[in-house]
C-alpha cells in the first residue's frame, strides 16, 4: 500500500519532478443530453433518495425533521427543492420557486448555484412568466461572474449552464465550452502540472462541477490528471487533524488549514460533503472505498440545517468501505510538496502536516504552527521529520516508515551521504522535501550536500 507514498530515495528522485500526466480535454465533447432532473439526480441516484424515505432511514428522518417543521434553512433553495424532487410535495416546490424568485444579491455565487438547482428541480411546477424570470436571473448571473475563475464562481455558472441548457440559444453550450477550454484545459490543469492545484477547501465545489459534467455529457473530467484525482481521496483525508471537534448537532472532522483559530463549521460542513460525493462519484476506485470506511461513523453525519441536506443527497450507508486504519501512516505527495504523518489512527494521534508552505503539529488538541528552520526534530512514532537540516544523526525503530527532511530548496538536488550505504542523487520536491530510506535500528549519519 505504498503506491502513493514517495517511499524509497530512488523512487522519489524518479517522481518528484515527471510531469504530471494531463490530456486536455476535448470541449467540443461538452454537449447535455439529459432530461430534467440533471444536477445530481440522475435516476439511480433518485430512486435510491426515494427508497431512503421509503426505509424512513436516520438521514432522512433528519432532513425531513427541519423541511416539515419548516425551521430556517441556510439554503432555502437547494433543501426545498430536493425535497420536492424526493416527495413530490408541491408545496415544498412552491417554497423553493418563492426563494428563487425573491430578490437575491447580484453576483451571489451561492444564489446562482441555488437557482439553477431550483430551476433543473422544480421544472414540473413552474409556471411559463415564473420560467421566463428564473431564466433570466439566472442568466444574469452567469454575465456577472463571467469573469470569475474560481471554482465557486465556475461550479455556479456550471451548474447553471447544464439546467438552462434547452432554454436559451447558444449561450449555456458557450458557458460549458468556456469552461472546459478555457478554465479547465488552459488555467486547471497547467496549475495542477506546476504543483498549484486547488485547495481542499474548494474541493466540494470542484466535485459539483466534476458530477454535473460527467452526469450530463458522459465526460469524466479526472481523466486529463489522472494521478492528481486518484491520489486526492487519500489526501484530502490525512489532511484531516486526528481529534473531532464536538459540534452543537454532531460532532466534525476539521480539515487542515494553513489559518490557526477556531474551526470554522460550515467550511467542516463542506469538507465532509465533498468526501461524500467523491465517493458517490465512483464506488469502485480503492481509494474512495478508504474514504468510505472514513465516513461510516454515525457521530460524523452531519445533522445541522446546513449540512443535512448534504448528508441526504450524497451518503450511502449501504455502500462497503475498507478500513482507513489499513492506510500508511506517512504521506506525501512530491508533486505539492505536501506532507502528512500521524502517530497512529486514534483520536489522541500526533500529526504533522506541511502543505501550502506552512508546518504544523497537533497535539493534545491544540494546532502549533512550526518554523522549517530552527525547529529541533520532531519524532513520531512513524517518522521522524527534521527541519532544514543538512547533518544530522537518527536512529529509527523498525515502525518508522522514513526520515522525512522539510525546509530544503525546492527542486534542488542534494548529494546524499547515509552510514554504510553508496551516496546518491536526489532531488528536494516542489515543497523543498526530502524523504530518505535509513536503515532502522541502529543510529546513522546523515549528510545533505547541495550540487
């Protein structure tokens, strides 16, 4: 299980610095063939909502609790419409197209995702003036984040494009064509080839706009990088800080973030969301099977009226996961020059992270930011990590997987000088990281030259 680990020395000079493998994607592709409802209720997913309700199934129990007690919504429009979509409840519907046609702020990237949701819903119940306005909304909307690449902004007008597909000529096959030519091939994947891909904060947004292009034109956009989208499950959940944080309707993961401070929830809110559509967008990858056996702890499942939706439209209970404590303790990605190592897989773990340029360590609940020169070595149970160090000794136990060695120039090769073995080349990654292969048991001497 060491595939996405940059275990071995040689190994990592091998990866660190190969392009990653991209195909541009062919946007003439982009072409929706779909029937309404498209945006994420297709029909294998519709009947297993509905079977939910059926089932009377916890989640649903949940999410019907705040629908049928009309308690506030944070978003008014998503909730009610899937609602509708799932009970065909009219006046749920109705509450929905009373949202969308209500004043909303210009340029509201949350609003436009809303309204194309309403519109691709609730299309039985609208009424031809009601149509006419929530067209034209939404296609002011799209003119005004038209110049917006980020994916908040992308994924709404996405979204918008798909659901207004047969309602306007040209404009949303433009948007689609846009996005995959322009944003996708000539902004997305040259950053992610550079080591710059999008932050796991924006991953939800970028798994809607991923779902809504494969739902509806058979384009699955992971495949113009691929190693990039195989390895993010993983990522995104050793990215995670080992101890949950109790919330007032359950309890959260939180999500390493560059920014000390308290949690922010809905961002905790969002980040489980796109865990569970990665996995609903493929059941089969191993990887999200990992992700799955991550998610299936009652505890976590998201009972706010912010999250339950989220919970309702994408779990799966039902779904088989394989157990994450199978996962490797060190990861790391060469091509961000990201880092994550955890003691072990309870609550109580220490962890490091480097990611974004920044070091952390949490322990005992707290996060400690930490300098990548200056800093004395940190020892886990599974790694040790030194920081800017050139010569240095170590003795490592038969558990620890690497010497990890952050804070070195980034792509600049080192000459490798170990105890009692031959001196190597190696290139630091894109992050100025260095893993080594030491020999364990025994205390070694380690030098780092620069050529």
């Amino acid at each position: 299980m060491r595939w996405w680990l940059a275990g071995a020395a040689a190994a990592i000079g091998l990866v660190a610095f190969e392009a990653v493998a991209q195909t541009p994607v062919d946007s003439t592709a982009v072409s929706v063939f779909t029937e309404h409802p498209r945006l994420f209720l297709r029909p294998a997913r519709l009947r297993l909502l509905q079977k939910e309700r059926e089932r009377a199934s916890a989640r649903w129990q949940q999410f019907d609790g705040y629908v049928s007690a009309d308690a506030p919504l944070p978003e008014p429009g998503f909730a009610e419409a899937l609602y509708y979509q799932i009970t065909g409840n009219r006046q749920a519907g109705r509450k929905a197209i009373a949202w969308a046609l209500a004043a909303q702020p210009a340029g509201a990237h949350r609003d436009l995702r809303q309204l194309a949701l309403v519109f691709d819903w609730c299309q039985k119940l609208l009424s031809e003036s009601e149509r006419r306005e929530l067209i034209a909304r939404i296609a002011t909307g799209m003119e005004e984040t038209a110049r917006e690449d980020s994916i908040g902004a992308v994924r709404a007008r996405v979204l918008a494009a798909v659901a207004l597909y047969d309602d306007l000529p040209d404009a949303p096959n433009r948007e689609l064509q846009r996005t995959v030519q322009e944003w996708w091939n000539g902004k997305l994947l040259p950053a992610i080839a550079q080591g710059r891909p999008p932050a796991r904060a924006d991953a939800y947004g970028l798994w809607e706009i991923l779902h809504a292009i494969r739902d509806n034109t058979n384009l699955d956009l992971r495949e113009s990088a691929p190693r990039f989208f195989k390895i993010f499950p993983v990522e995104h959940l050793m990215s995670n800080y080992p101890a949950s944080y109790p919330g007032e309707d359950n309890d959260f993961r939180i999500g390493a973030a560059a920014k000390t401070g308290p949690p922010d929830l809905t961002a905790a809110t969002l980040f489980r969301a796109a865990e569970l559509a990665m996995v609903a967008f493929d059941t089969n990858s191993q990887e999200n099977q990992y992700l799955q056996g991550w998610l299936m702890h009652d505890r976590f499942s998201l009972r706010s009226a912010l999250g339950a939706p989220y919970e309702f439209l994408w779990a799966n209970p039902y779904q088989p996961g394989l157990s994450y404590t199978l996962l490797p303790l060190v990861y790391h990605n060469p091509d961000t020059g990201t880092v994550f190592v955890r003691s072990d897989w309870e609550e109580s773990a220490q962890w490091f992270g480097y990611f974004d340029g920044v070091a952390q360590l949490f322990r005992e609940g707290r996060v400690q930011p930490l300098a990548l020169s200056g800093t004395p070595p940190l020892v886990l149970s599974s790694a040790a990590i030194y920081f800017g160090a050139t010569r240095f000794r170590v003795k490592l136990d038969e558990d620890q997987s690497a010497v990890i060695v952050v804070g070195l120039k980034p792509g600049k090769t080192y000459r490798v000088e170990i105890d009692d073995e031959e001196v190597a080349e190696q290139p630091a990654d894109r992050g100025g990281v260095l893993l080594l292969d030491v020999p364990r048991g025994k205390e070694t001497g380690v030098r780092l030259g620069e050529l």
